[in-house]
C-alpha cells in the first residue's frame, strides 16, 4: 500500500487561492537524502513571489517552501538516526524540489542539521531561514561587530527584528525604521535602541542623529530604499541588500557614480544550504530557551489554512515570523 501525506501544491501562478491541499505519495529518500516528518515550516517572501509567477527557474506542479524543522524518519545513508529533531533550508528546496508545504520531504543530508533543543515546533519552525538569513547578513556580508552602529531598515520584517535581537546581544547599537509609528514599542523590545520612521526617505534624520552616518545597514526593503539607505551609511561603512519586501528587483536607471556615495561600500547576502549549514542554528535556539535572544512569533496557521497564511504575509499583516504547524 503507497503511504500518503498532505501537501498544499500549486499548479499555476496567482493569488493565495491556487495554494491546493492534497494527498500525495510520502517520497522515498535515496542514499545521501533525509525524510523528514515535517512538524513545523516558517513562511518566506520568495515563497510569495514564486507563487506570483516571479520565479522564472520554478516549475509547476510544486510543493513549496524552502524550509523545515520536524523529525527524522529515514536516512538510508545512516547520516541520522531516526527520530532526531533536525531542520533544513536552501539548496533549491521547494523551487528546484519539492518542499516545506508539506506532511514529509526529502532534502538532501549535506543541508540538514540536528537540533538539540526542546523549544515548541511553533518556535523552532520559526528558526531556520529567519536564523540563517539575520546571522549571515550580519556577520558574513556586514561583519558587524561590538560597539558598531547598525540601521536596520525594514525593521519590522521577520528578519528584521531577529536582526536586532541578535545585533543587540553582538553589543551594537541598532537603529532600525518602520512606516507605522505604532510599532515602535515593538522594535524596542527586539533591542532597537533608536526608531525612525520611515517616509521613503530618511538619510537626513539619520544624518542629524549619527551625522557621520552609521557604521553598517542592513537594507530589508530592496531597491526602493537602498540609494537612500546609502547615504545613511558613513565612510567606509557598509550596506547590505538582503530584502526585497518593497517588490520591486530592480533599478529603472542605475548609475553607481550618482548611486553610490563615496567609499560607502555596497554588497548584498542571498544565503544557500552552505551558508545556512554554516549557521549555529542549535547554539542560537538555545539562546531562545535562555531568553537572551527574543524571537518575535506572528500568527501560528495549520497547513489546511496556507491560503490564509499566505494572505496574511501577502498583506503585510504578520508582525513576526508566520508558522504553520502540520
């Protein structure tokens, strides 16, 4: 008898509604490969645009999602043991194979990490790409280190709040920028020390607090912001695109010499299962338990509700991380 799972699958590009939840065959995991019951998957922006249609290389039929945290229930190569609690991300996950939407997957070992910790499967589903894209953005791309300013801006995103709690506990000082004056109380608590609000345009408010410009940005909005955000940066200091929640890829005109302003460095961090296998996943979700790094939870959806959770991300209506729970 073939063993079935629920999956949500989407067929052809569009709104929330063409997310489908169905019975598919539990995949079998060759050698080299882990099946995961899937206990918990965070939601992305990418996984959005893929659902859009803007993810040319994606081809459907497809499971998405391009992360997991659950339990193990095959590895053929012996590279786990049943019933460790693991996670995974990147390396094509839920784009080039299918992924995180789903009751199991299979994901290849060599991007799969054991987790030691007891947080809830809500919590620990909120970790892994959130984690791996802060962490890497931070001190991959920015270097960021003790006693540096950080302007974080997008803050209120998912990873921009983690970025804070973890730039915080680096011993930075972080500023980060909201359009909803309402949420300052909410960057705060993830360890922003200074709130601008964000009217598309905020290097002279920053200029009039750091007037050299601060050490390093994390740009979270995209292309929308980031000449602005580059003014916001000092000399010799860098910038950062690691988000693109503005929607827009891309510069109509894009002239460096005007763009960028003098020895301001700009580098971007995408993040694949190299660098998320590089990440201390299991060291940071024990500062989670410790209560030293403050993750900021949205909504928790079951998979039957993905249409719903998917609304909500796309409405900008998450104020933290979305889970769905499987």
């Amino acid at each position: 008898m073939v063993r079935t799972m629920k999956a949500a699958v989407i067929y052809e590009a569009g709104g929330p509604e063409v997310l489908k939840i169905e019975s598919r065959p539990i995949p079998t995991p060759r050698v080299g490969e882990v099946l995961i019951r899937i206990k918990a998957f965070g939601l992305n922006r990418s996984e959005l645009f893929t659902r859009q249609g803007h993810s040319p290389g994606v081809k459907f039929p497809r499971v998405l999602g391009i992360e997991a945290v659950g339990l193990v229930e095959d590895a053929p190569g012996g590279e786990f043991h049943a019933g460790e609690a693991v996670a995974t991300a990147m390396g094509g996950m839920g784009r080039q194979f299918d992924g995180g939407y789903a009751e199991y997957c299979c994901a290849p070992a060599t991007q799969v990490q054991t987790i030691k910790t007891e947080l809830p499967w809500e919590t620990l589903g909120a970790l892994p790409e959130m984690m791996q894209t802060s962490w890497g953005s931070l001190f991959k791309s920015l270097r960021l280190n003790r006693g540096e300013t950080l302007l974080i801006r997008g803050g209120t995103t998912s990873i921009g709040l983690a970025s804070a709690a973890i730039a915080h506990g680096h011993g930075a000082s972080v500023a980060a920028t909201t359009r909803n004056p309402d949420r300052e109380k909410l960057l705060r608590a993830s360890g922003v020390d200074r709130v601008f609000i964000d009217g598309g345009s905020i290097a002279e408010k920053v200029k009039g607090v750091y007037p050299e410009g601060v050490d390093k940005v994390l740009e979270l909005v995209g292309t929308t912001t980031l000449e602005d955000s580059l003014h916001c940066a000092k000399q010799g200091g860098v910038v950062c695109m690691t988000g693109i929640v503005g929607n827009k890829w891309s510069f109509d005109e894009f002239s460096p010499m005007d763009v960028i302003p003098t020895a301001v460095n700009l580098t971007t961090y995408s993040g694949g299962s190299e660098d998320f296998m590089r990440t201390p996943l299991d060291e940071l979700a024990g500062q989670v338990v410790a209560g030293t790094l403050r993750i900021q939870l949205g909504r928790v959806f079951r998979l039957d509700e993905i249409v719903e959770a998917h609304r909500c991300m796309e409405e900008n209506r998450a104020g933290g991380k979305l889970v769905v729970l499987t």
